[in-house]
C-alpha cells in the first residue's frame, strides 16, 4: 500500500515558488516526484493558510496547488487530538502557533505522516511522525 502524507503549509508554499521559478527540480517537487504513489492530504488548517496569500481565491495557483491534495476537514475527533496536544505543549511550555497545532492533530487523527521545512515545531508533538524534505 502506499504512503499517506499529510502536508503543511511550508510545503505548499514551496511547490508554488518553486512552480514560480519554474524548478521542477526543488525540493518541494523532488519529493513529490518521490512519492507519486502516495495518497496526498491537506489539512483544512493548511489551505486556509495558504489562501491567505491569494486575494482571489479562484486564482489558477492556487486552485492548481489545492487540487494536488485531498483536504481533511476538522472533524471532533481531530479536535480533541487538538485539546490533548495543546494541554501537553502547553503544560510543557513549548506550545506552537494554533494554527501547527490543528495541523499536527489532523495528521494524527489520520495516522499520517506530516511532511513540512518546519520539523522543529512539528517534533515536540508526542506521537506524531515527521519527515522534511
């Protein structure tokens, strides 16, 4: 079976310079190129994210770099993976933005791979695996 990833928003941001640059040779595509039998999901965190950086959300890059991906919502089981991983990071004084956060809780109420630049964050969340690229 192959992998099921889930992406942040580092990486969508990358694809889109990079596909700006035309480099079908960065990182960003490199792994994708890597993984084309992987089923690739987005956490609704990580697209609201991304389409922040478009005033016109019908702009063709960002519909391009979206359809790419399946998109998670946020569902009440993601959203208690939410409360436990902030009670955790918080009591531990190493909290992330919320934004991460619901990120890391969709990939674990998954059972995903996060694939993201920012592994630092990422890595203080029990449980959760992680790899950059």
């Amino acid at each position: 079976m192959a992998d099921a990833l889930i992406f942040d928003t580092t990486f969508l941001i990358d694809v889109q310079r990079e596909r700006a640059r035309q480099d079908g040779s960065g990182p960003a595509h490199r792994f994708l190129q890597g993984h084309a039998d992987a089923s690739m999901q987005l956490p609704v965190t990580a697209l609201g994210e991304f389409a922040e950086g478009f005033a016109d959300h019908s702009h063709p890059v960002l519909r391009a770099t979206v359809a790419l991906f399946e998109v998670l919502a946020v569902d009440a089981e993601t959203a208690l993976r939410y409360a436990e991983v902030t009670r955790y990071l918080r009591e531990q004084g190493r909290l992330p933005g919320a934004n991460d956060l619901w990120i890391a809780a969709t990939a674990l109420r998954h059972g995903r791979t996060l694939v993201t630049r920012n592994a630092a964050d990422f890595r203080r969340v029990p449980g959760l695996t992680v790899v950059t690229y």
